[in-house]
C-alpha cells in the first residue's frame, strides 16, 4: 500500500477536475463526488499508516518515485513521495478531517447554486494540501504550498459576489506571496550552498556548511511559515479569510492549511539544528505570536474571527514548540493534531449557530443558545474544554507539554517563553470562555424574527466525532509518549530536561490561571447582562478590535510607499527613459523638416543652388591657387 500513496493526491485531484469540467448536469451528484474522493483518499491514508505500523522504527521512511521531473546537468531532480511518521500524521489528520468537514459541508451548501463548485475547490485543496505533506523536496512541496494558496484563494471568495469577500481573498493571496518569497529564496540558497533542493541531499549535506548560512536558510523558512501560518508580521489576513463559508474555515483555516507553516519548520529540522540563532527567532515569533492572537480574541465579537484570532494564538504554540529544537518537536505536531480536532469542531459549531440564526455572527445577539440547540452546546463545549486545557480533554495533554518545554534551558530565555506560554493559557481561558459563554449561556438577545433551531445531521454528526476526538484524543497519544515515540524516526530522540520550576508548580499555575480566566469571563458574560451593542472602549480595547491596527500599519510601511515608489518610477520612466527616446525621436523629425524645406521641387531653385555651390567652389580654387 505505500507504493500506492500517490492515490492520495491522485483521487481527489482528478474529482475536482471532473466536478470543474462535467458542468451543470453534476449538480445534482457532484457533492457526493467530493466526499467520496476525501474519504477514498482517507482509506488509502489508513490502510499505509496500518502498514507502516508494522514496521520497525528504522524502517519507517518509504520513497515512492513518480517520474523524472528536471533533468538539468546541475538540479536532477526527481518527483517523488516520501512516506514517513510525520507525512502519514499529516496524511491522516487532513483526510479524517476534511472527510468530515465534506460531510458537514453537504447540507451547509445545500441550497448554494454552485455547490458543485466548491466540492471541486475542496477537493483540490486536498489534492494540494496532501502534495505538500508528501513531497520529497523542497521543489514539489512547493507545488503544493502554491496549489493550497491558490485553492484557499477560491474558497476565501467563493461568495465573490460581495466585494468585501473578493478582498478578502485578494489579501489573503497577496500576504502568502510574500511569505512565498522566503521559501524561494531558502531554495535558492540551498540549491547554491547544499547541492540540491530534495530533501535527502539538503540534509545529507548540512554538516558542510557554516551557521550563517543555514542560519539564512532557516530564517528564510521562518518567513514562509509566516505567511502560511498566520504568524507575525503575516497574519494579518487570517481574520478577514472568514469571509469565505464556514466549512472553508475549519478545513482551511484551522485543521490543515495554517498549519503548513509549522509542518515546514519541522521537516527542516536539521537545517535548524545547525541555526541556534535561527531556532530563537522561531521561538520568539511564536511566543509574540501566541499572545497578540489571544489578545485579538479577547475584543472580538464576531464568532468566526474570535475563533480566527484563537488560531493564529495556537499555531504560536505550535511556532513555540518548533524554535525550541528536538525537546519541541513532537509537542509542536501532537498540538497540531488535537488542536485539528478541537478548532475544527467548532468551527463548524460556529456554523451550525450561523445556520440556526439566520447566518448572523455577532455573538453580542446569540445567548441562552444551549436550550435551543443542544447538540451544539454540547460538541463546542468539549472542544471548549479541550482548547482550556482542562484534564482530561486533548489541549491538556499537547499544550501543557508545550508550556513545560518552553521553561527548559538557562538564562533568561525559558522565563520570557516561559512566561508568554502561561499567561497565554490564562487569556485563551478568557477569550474562549467569552464565547462560550456570550453564545450558549445568560440571557436570549436574538432580534426579531430569529428562532434558533438545531442543524440536521449531516452538520451533527461530524461535529460529535470531532469532539469526540477533542476529549479523548490528546489522553490517548499521550499514554506511553506513544505520538513522541512515533515521531522519532523523523524528530529523533529528544532526551528528558527539567525545566527551571517543578513540573507540578507548572501545571498547578497553568490550572489556576485556566480557572482564573474561566472565572472572570464568566462573571461579565455568564453572570452578568451582556450589551447587545459594544460599550465604549478603551485605547487598548479599540487596537485589538482593529488586530492592533496591523492593516494601518501594513499601508503605512509598505502600501503608501510602494505606491510612491512605483509613481516615481513611472514619473521617471516617462520623463527620462520616454523623454530620451521620443526626444531623439523629435531632433530627427526637425532635422529632417528643415532638410524637406531644401527639396522644393522647383528645377529653377535647384539651379540657383548649383549655381551658388559653383561660384563658392571657384572662390576656394581660386584662393587656394593665390
């Protein structure tokens, strides 16, 4: 079955193509199409990950050439698969997801005319998505990287119809191309000073070059993950990608593609294993990053984007875990997997509210929603309880370990990431609570006409398997260090290191800080009346509502004077360039007007000319002769 894993990508590629080409008469079967390919991608992905379980550890890395791609005298390059713990972790975390998510999405668009059309876009993401995981360079998972940019720019504005949604999109392809530009220019790197793009050679060869090089390429790296990830100073699209339909949000935008970022940073271990320098700055974009998401999430009143802003707040932890080198490793991907779980399951809780209140979304108008749609309260509420971290649900057993990796080390270092790590757990718990609380409990502040209802079950059913995972996922990969275990062949071992403060002081601290920030969101939330209007607001409060002003900032610093400067340029382009051509140009034209003045046509003015050009020609003979 591993020589079989181009199936993944194959089988739902070629459903987007069928539901993009066979037109109108699929729309009445074409949805059912997408979530055969997702599911038939699944089986494949299980029936591999049940195989390489019974291989031993040192045998869990499977190449499967496709065909002979660039065969250049100096880049020979292969397309190739490589299936390894990580790719299948991946493999498998995309197409249980997304299979649910197809499901989901079955009754969410029923009533959408193009409906076909956004299966065949879903679809391709997965195709893309799965590309990228698989790859076994550098090169092809580039194809995929730009494939799922691409797929995510359809999804975001599938609704384009509303010119704010077209934006959206716009901006969220505009932002991934300049994170783009790092993994071109890592290659770029790599390709000049390791002898290749693949990832056998780049990491065959990384003993042979210095530190400031592969401290180049790593943080190269780190700008792509940016732009992907929705990490800092990249992340500021992430919130206006809700734009685009609910499901777009759990598949794209929580469970799979943001995380393609970290997934980049962990496949590259050992280049950043040689760039100590490069790991800190990892580290410390994932700690700022953790904090202003959460920060975001806490001023937010618009269900989906506080739940956009929790992403960009956990993939910080991801981002954490990545710079903090092999003890990170694994906590950054089993964060990833049960992180998958739980903010995809309520996202689509989030839509199944959408669905019962007319597609509204502030949360300022939900409240008392857990009388009228039971099954929703209860799923989001274990994913709730899984993001907190609360014992036993999945967040305890991945974040935690997280928090307790980032306190390991000497200096200063593991207090400040550390630090930034546990007070993140204390905001997560109030800005998650927040939504909780403002959506399913205290007092109904629907408008008029509203009668919120529960979704039918094909919206149901994969939001009760997904948090099904959210409780007891994390618990059992945890059991043994069974997901560590699993991922050594590609992480290596990471040997045991205590961090600065006693393991049980750090969980007690989280714990206390977790009740803290359930507490206090209860109080104004929960307890208390909620405003149907937001109240004035501090300066602080504004900055966050507004992703502290991170657009304003971004068309101060580059928008305004990239237009200045590409006005200047064309200013100059016609005053110089243009002006030294149509100059030139216009002497000749004058030259040759003040010549066509001489040829009159007139045989008496041509003899009068002669007749002067021989009387001065006599004048210099004769005078030369004196």
């Amino acid at each position: 079955m591993l020589d079989l894993t181009w199936l993944l990508i194959a089988v739902p590629l070629a459903s987007s193509a069928v539901l993009l080409l066979a037109g109108r008469r699929a729309d009445s079967w074409g949805h059912w199409l997408g979530v055969a390919a997702s599911g038939s991608a699944f089986v494949v992905g299980l029936l591999a990950l049940i195989q390489m379980l019974g291989l031993d550890a040192e045998e869990r890395s499977h190449a499967v050439h496709l065909f002979s791609w660039i065969p250049g005298a100096e880049l020979n390059l292969d397309a190739g698969l490589l299936v390894d713990p990580l790719s299948l972790t991946f493999v498998m975390l995309v197409t249980f997801v997304g299979t649910l998510i197809h499901v989901y999405s079955v009754a969410y668009m029923e009533h959408d005319p193009n409906r076909r059309i956004f299966f065949a876009y879903l679809n391709l993401f997965v195709a893309a998505m799965l590309l990228l995981v698989l790859a076994d360079s550098y090169l092809l998972l580039f194809v995929g990287w730009e494939g799922v940019g691409l797929a995510s720019y359809l999804l975001i504005g599938f609704w384009n119809f509303k010119p704010e949604y077209a934006t959206a999109a716009k901006k969220a392809f505009v932002v991934n191309r300049i994170g783009d530009i790092g993994l071109i220019l890592a290659m770029g790197l790599m390709f000049a000073y390791l002898g290749g793009v693949d990832f056998e050679t780049v990491f065959a060869n990384v003993d042979g070059v210095s530190t400031a090089t592969l401290t180049a390429i790593g943080l190269t790296l780190l700008l792509a993950a940016c732009g992907k990830s929705a990490q800092f100073p990249l992340q500021s699209w992430l919130g206006d990608a809700m734009a685009g339909p609910t499901p777009v949000s759990a598949l794209i935008h929580a469970a799979t593609m943001v995380t393609a970022g970290v997934y980049l940073l962990v496949r590259s271990a050992p280049i950043l294993e040689g760039a100590p320098s490069a790991q800190t700055a990892i580290a410390a974009v994932g700690a700022f990053t953790l904090i202003l998401g959460a920060l975001i999430g806490m001023a937010k009143d618009d269900i989906k984007k506080a739940l956009a802003a929790s992403t960009m707040s956990q993939i910080g932890y991801m981002m954490l875990a990545a710079g903090l080198g092999p003890i990170g490793y694994a906590f950054a991907i089993f964060h990833l997997v049960t992180h998958g779980f739980f903010k995809a399951g309520m996202f689509l809780g989030a839509g199944s509210v959408m669905h019962g209140m007319g597609d509204q979304v502030d949360m300022r108008r939900f409240g008392a929603l857990r009388t009228a749609m039971v099954t929703t309260w209860v799923t989001f509420g274990l994913g709730w309880l899984a993001i907190l971290g609360i014992p036993p649900f999945s967040g305890f057993w991945s974040k935690d370990k997280i928090i307790e990796a980032a306190f390991v080390g000497e200096g200063a270092q593991p207090w400040i990431l550390g630090g930034a790590a546990l007070i993140g757990a204390g905001l997560t718990a109030f800005y998650m609570s927040r939504l909780f609380f403002m959506t399913f409990h205290g007092k109904a502040r629907w408008t008029d006409g509203q009668h919120p209802h529960e979704s039918p079950a094909l919206m149901t059913v994969p939001m009760i398997i997904l948090a099904v995972g959210s409780a007891f996922l994390g618990l059992f990969l945890a059991v043994g260090d069974r997901f560590s275990h699993w991922l050594e062949p590609v992480t290596g071992h990471a040997e045991h290191h205590e961090p600065v403060l006693p393991v049980p002081v750090l969980m007690a601290a989280t714990l206390i800080l977790v009740a803290l920030g359930v507490w206090v969101a209860w109080r104004k939330y929960g307890a208390a009346d909620v405003p149907e209007e937001a109240p004035a607001a501090s300066l602080a409060t504004i900055a966050a509502r507004n992703d502290m002003f991170q657009d304003s900032v971004n068309r101060a610093v580059f928008e305004r004077p990239g237009t200045h400067l590409t006005r200047t340029l064309v200013y100059a382009d016609a005053a110089v360039v243009d002006g030294a051509v149509n100059g030139g140009g216009e002497a000749w034209s004058k030259t040759g007007e003040v010549a066509r003045r001489l040829q009159t046509g007139q045989v008496r003015s041509y003899a009068a000319t002669m007749l002067v050009g021989l009387v001065i020609v006599i004048l210099v003979v004769v005078q030369g002769g004196l």
